[in-house]
C-alpha cells in the first residue's frame, strides 16, 4: 500500500473526500477485495497504527473525553485569556474540587507526553506523542485528570532547538512553581549532569526569585491557603528508565536519595528549593515500560497535604499569569559555541580590571604582546591612566603625552605650591599649564587631553610614576612654608592673608584692620578669626552669617557670590539703590579681587595645613608605593617604633618607613618621579638607581 495513503497519525487518508468507511478489523481481510485492495495481514509492525481518535487540542469540551490545550507558547505568551476559559478547558472539573498540579521536564525524546498518557489517562493519546524527529511539544501543555483532580502539564524538552534556549529554561522555571509534584523523565543508562544542573540551578532560582514572587501572591489572595505553605517548592520525582544498565539502589549503606544528593554537593549545587526527593528507577530490557511503580509513588505525593496544600484551578491560574507578567522581557538568544574562547585564549588576566587577554594561547612565542580590546579599570596602585594629546587623537595618530613640572632645575617649595605642572606632547610640544592664569585655569581634560586606561598585564612595566605624586610634591613645599611660618606664629600667617586681600579690595569694602564685628550677628572678630566680606555691601561678616549666594552684577559680580543675610533678604532693593551708574563696581577693581582670591587661596593652603592633622593630609597625598602611616609603626632600618619623639618619614625610593636618622641621605629617585634629591633610607642610598 503506497505511504502517502496515510495521514501523520496513521489514519487513512481519503483524497477524494469520501465519506469515511469503518470496518472491523476482523473483516478487514474479506473486506479488502470489495475495494480492489490486495490482502493485508496485520503484524506487530502495524501494533503502533492509531486507530482512535485524537483528543489533542481539541475544541469539542462537551465530548465526553480528556483533551489538552496550550497553556503557555514558547515565546512565553499565555493562551488562555481569563480563569473562566482556563476552568471551563479542564474538561471534568467539579466547580468546588481542589486540585494538585503535576508537570513533567526532561530531554526531547524521552517520553515525556507518552508518560503523562499513561500515568494518569490509562494510555489515551491526551498529550500528543510522535515518532518524528521533530519535537511534538512546543511550548506548555495542560489536561486535566478527573479521577484524580490533578492538572497536568507537559513541557518542551530541553535538547530541541536551541535558539530559545534561556527563554524556555525561563518558561519551565515559572512551571516549576506553581507545581506540587515536578516529574523529570530520564531514558538513558545514566543519570547526566544535566539533570543535576537544570535542577541545582532550578532550585537557587526558586528560592531566589520565586519563594517572594509566590508570597505577594497569595497574600493578596482570597483563597484560604496558608501562604506559608503555599511558598513550599515542589516535590521532584526522578523517573529512570534504563535497558542494559541497572537503576540506581543502596550502595555503601545510602540509600537512592543520599546518593543523588551527594551528586549533586560534587557539582556545588543544592535542591534545598524541593520539598522531598523521590527516586523511581526501572529496567526495560524488552518493551512496553512498566509504569507500575510511578504510578504508586505519584498517588501517594497526591494524597499528601503536608507540602503544599490543594488549590482551586482559579489560583493555579492567577499565580501562573502573576509569574508570567513578573517574570518577562526579551531574553538575547545566543547560541553557546561547542568550543569557547576561554579554551583557546591565553590565560593571562589583566590584573587591574580581572579581563583575560584575548590572543590565542602561545602568541608570546611570537612577540605578540597581551591585548583586550574592551575597557580596563583604573586602579590607584597601578596608576593606569595615561593622558592621549587630543589634537594628535583627532588627526588619526595617538600620542601619550607627559606631565612635567616647570623646570627640573629649580628645586624649592614654590615650584611645586605655585608654578604647578605642565603636559608635553611629543609632536605639539607644551599643551597645558595647570597655572597659566592665577584664575580660570581649565581642566586639561576637558580641553587638550583625552583619558585612556591601559590594562596591566603580568610582568610588564608599569606606567611612568612621574605623575604619579604631584599632591605629595606639593604637600612637601606647602609643609616647608607653613613650617617656617609656624617657627613665628600663627598670627603672621592670617595677618598676611588680610594684607593680600586689602591690596585687591574693591573701594565699597570696608578695610578688615576696620571690622571688628559681624555686621549681621554682632559677634566680636578677634586677631585670628575669619572674616568676610558680603559682596553686594562690602561690611564684614561671620562665615554662619554670609553662606547665601547671589549674584550681583550691579557691583560687577555676574555669577553667585557670597553675599550677608541682610542682603540676601533685600536683594530686591539692591539692584534698585545701585542702579544708577555711580554706584556700580569697576570691573578693574572686581578683576583684581578675583586675582587677589587666588592668591589668598594659595596662602590660606599653609595655614590649613596647621589647622587640620597633618597625618591627614599625608595620607590623602601619599603615593601609592608608600608603605601607609597606619601600618608603619616602626623604622625599617633601626626598628625602634614611631612616637611623639621618634618623628615618621618615608624613603622615597623603597616607600618604607624610617626615622630621622636613618634617612639622612639625599638623592635624586627619576624612576619614581623625583628628579631632585630627596630624602632615600640608608640602604637605598647604598643602591645604584
């Protein structure tokens, strides 16, 4: 008989549309002859030839028989739209029944559907099986089985396609929870690692997203569950069938359940998210699968209460959709290669931001150097950031460019505390100075420079320290002024920050020699307190009584400035009582303050370095090569430990700690960025450089 006779599921087909004939299979033989069909004997070959109907997704509820529909496709899209539909598809359903939820997982293949058939609805194709090669299963199946009040899912299998892979993974995960009993159907002579992880991985995602998901929904239900025990994960049922290898028993004095849990410890994972473990291994050397077994132990999770509690169909339904709209998004598919980079990359890991180089293994042999084209971490010990000169960047060839400070020659704190730093390129010379103006200075950054993280691989040269301890340099000259004018007093120091700030005043600000009073607050000003001008009035005032900004173009202030309360609250009749021409400010003279406040701003940087803990500063100045103040507590060399009397300083080649006395030698340290002769320990000394 030609095969294109029959239709996918064995049925004859009727190409001419005629009316369908059905003849008892114990006349089939006489029968044929009145067709002008030859003689056809039946064999076991043809035991498979389905000749009853097939309920799969059938629309006909009111028929009598259990039918499946699709619950959920497989982009995640629910297909029933209300709990109404949802019930009234549950063909059997008694309106007031409870009902427990079964699901089944496991590879394409292994009998998934097939199970479910003949577990609960006595091997009716409820759930559709096939011999193709090609997954029957798409997406999640639902059928309900009246005699036990349990609703059935079945799900896709896991090695089908595997193009949406994380999605179906993500699908079977939302499937998982709301399920009493989870059944993973493996056919194969051993248990894989595969299982192991899907489940491990399984169980951290429950507990993890699931358990909280689970909790918010049935608090706002009107069910009357526990929602303790309703958040309880489901009970996993491990069904193994085999054919030359024998399933699983007790070895060494474990039972079954011991020895899958300790599988499951070797590969780090844990099911702490199931509720109970079950184990049901059989051996089927010859056709059909005896599901005796499976049955017995799926009967006795039903009847059991003490997991989770039975539901109404209504709250599998809502939970199930609550899950679904929580749990959502577009997922990149990928397809993972069968041999990844990491097998075939050097390992070598940058050590600032943890990347691997990504050359193939062995390139050193062929001069090739490291190289990860993604972005590294900048870290401060490694000091990683390189300045590229942005005019070189923009003509298509990059240059690193360095940073110097004025001339090397010149060796005193006011290099360091005033002159700042200038950037050098290579190709347009000197690109930046950090003090070209005494104000208005711009961040190079902004300006001529791009910022670049370089990886630091292992072995190779760190990046030039000679920026790396421009705060520490000029920490150095600020400690020597402020030294010498602290061997006089403190009072100097404030005395010459006024006289700064008198010089460059504008004519409408009172003289400080003349402020002896906030003019807001009345507080009495003595020889070392601050004062401050408000820059509409001019009076002098406290710091607690000027913290209002304003701006004040009247006096030649266009931006915000400090001005006094008084003035802040009347800043409506300023603008009209200096109207007029006469009263405004001549820029000159705010010109000059502006100047005068940078240098004010330098001096007042020696008297803050009596005014805060000097320690504190250090720190925050420190390279990144010293040995930390907190963890030197004692000289390197002589190691008698620091004190009021033993005074800490730090060798500015090794960076340890060391007193006075063995640190007595000067000399030049280029390679860590100090050109000059600066203080070295008593072995460096010793050292050639």
């Amino acid at each position: 008989m030609d095969d294109n006779c029959y239709g996918r599921l064995g049925h004859l087909k009727n190409q001419h549309k005629l009316p369908a004939i059905m003849t008892p299979v114990s006349t089939i033989s006489s029968a044929h002859s009145d067709f002008g069909l030859p003689d056809v004997t039946l064999t076991s070959h043809f035991t498979s030839l389905k000749l009853t109907p097939d309920y799969n997704d059938s629309d006909e509820e009111g028929d009598g028989h259990c039918h499946s529909f699709l619950l959920l496709d497989e982009k995640e899209r629910l297909k029933v739209s209300s709990v109404e539909a949802f019930v009234k598809r549950l063909n059997g359903y008694k309106s007031t029944s409870p009902v427990k939820v079964i699901s089944i997982f496991g590879n394409t293949g292994d009998g998934k559907s097939y199970t479910l058939n003949q577990c609960f609805f006595r091997g009716a194709e409820v759930f559709r099986t096939s011999s193709e090669q090609k997954a029957c299963t798409v997406g999640v199946w639902a059928a309900f089985d009246p005699s036990l009040n349990v609703v059935c899912l079945d799900t896709e299998g896991f090695s089908g396609s595997t193009v949406h892979n994380k999605q179906r993974t993500r699908l079977l995960l939302k499937v998982l929870a709301v399920s009493d009993v989870v059944i993973y159907r493996v056919k194969g002579e051993r248990l894989q690692d595969d299982m192991f992880n899907f489940l491990g991985s399984a169980s951290k995602s429950y507990i993890k997203h699931f358990q909280k998901a689970l909790l918010t929904v049935c608090s706002r239900s009107i069910d009357p569950i526990k929602c303790a025990d309703s958040v309880k994960g489901p009970t996993l049922c491990i069904f193994h069938e085999t054919r030359n290898t024998e399933p699983l028993g007790c070895y060494n004095g474990k039972d079954v359940s011991e020895q899958i849990q300790d599988r499951f410890h070797e590969l780090q994972l844990d099911i702490d998210g199931f509720a109970s473990l079950r184990y049901v291994g059989i051996q089927t050397i010859i056709p059909p699968t005896d599901f005796g077994q499976i049955r017995e132990v799926l009967n006795e999770e039903i009847k059991k209460n003490c997991n989770r509690p039975q539901r109404s169909p209504h709250i599998v339904y809502l939970t199930l959709k609550a899950l679904n709209d929580k749990f959502t998004g577009v997922i990149k598919t990928s397809i993972e290669p069968l041999f990844p980079d990491q097998h075939l990359t050097c390992p070598t890991v940058c050590q600032s931001c943890e990347q691997r180089c990504s050359n193939s293994v062995g390139h050193l042999k062929d001069n090739i150097p490291h190289f990860n084209n993604s972005k590294c971490r900048y870290q401060s010990q490694f000091e990683n950031s390189v300045y590229i000169c942005k005019v070189c960047t923009d003509n298509g060839t990059p240059v690193v460019v360095t940073t110097n400070y004025t001339n090397d020659n010149q060796n005193s704190w006011l290099k360091y505390a005033l002159s700042g730093y200038t950037i050098d390129c290579p190709v347009c010379g000197v690109i930046y100075r950090s003090k070209q103006y005494w104000y208005g200075n711009n961040d190079p950054e902004k300006s001529v420079v791009y910022t670049e993280t370089k990886h630091i691989w292992p072995g190779m040269d760190l990046p030039s320290s000679s920026s790396m301890n421009p705060a520490r340099k000029v920490l150095d000259g600020v400690t020597y002024l402020s030294e010498t004018v602290a061997s006089v007093s403190y009072e100097p120091s404030r005395l010459l920050s006024s006289w700064v700030a008198d010089q460059f005043a504008p004519k409408y600000w009172k003289p400080n020699a003349e402020i002896k009073e906030c003019i807001v607050c009345k507080l009495q000003f003595s020889s070392t307190s601050i004062k401050h001008h408000c820059r509409a009035c001019g009076e002098g005032v406290c710091d607690e009584c000027s913290k209002r900004t304003l701006c004040v173009p009247e006096r030649g202030w266009n931006t915000p400035v400090r001005v006094c309360n008084f003035c802040y609250k009347r800043s409506g009749s300023i603008s009209s009582n200096c109207s007029d021409s006469s009263s405004r400010g001549d820029e000159n003279e705010v010109g000059a303050r502006k100047f005068s406040e940078a240098v004010v701003q330098t001096l007042s940087s020696v008297a803050s370095v009596l005014e805060y803990p000097k320690n504190l500063i250090k720190d925050t100045a420190r390279p990144s090569y010293w040995v930390p103040d907190s963890e030197a507590l004692e000289c390197y060399m002589c190691k008698s430990e620091f004190g009021s009397t033993l005074i800490l300083h730090h060798c500015r080649d090794c960076g340890h700690g060391v007193c006075s006395s063995c640190s007595n030698h000067r000399k030049p340290v280029p390679h860590r960025g100090w050109p000059n002769p600066v203080r070295v320990c008593d072995l460096c000394s010793n050292q050639d450089t």
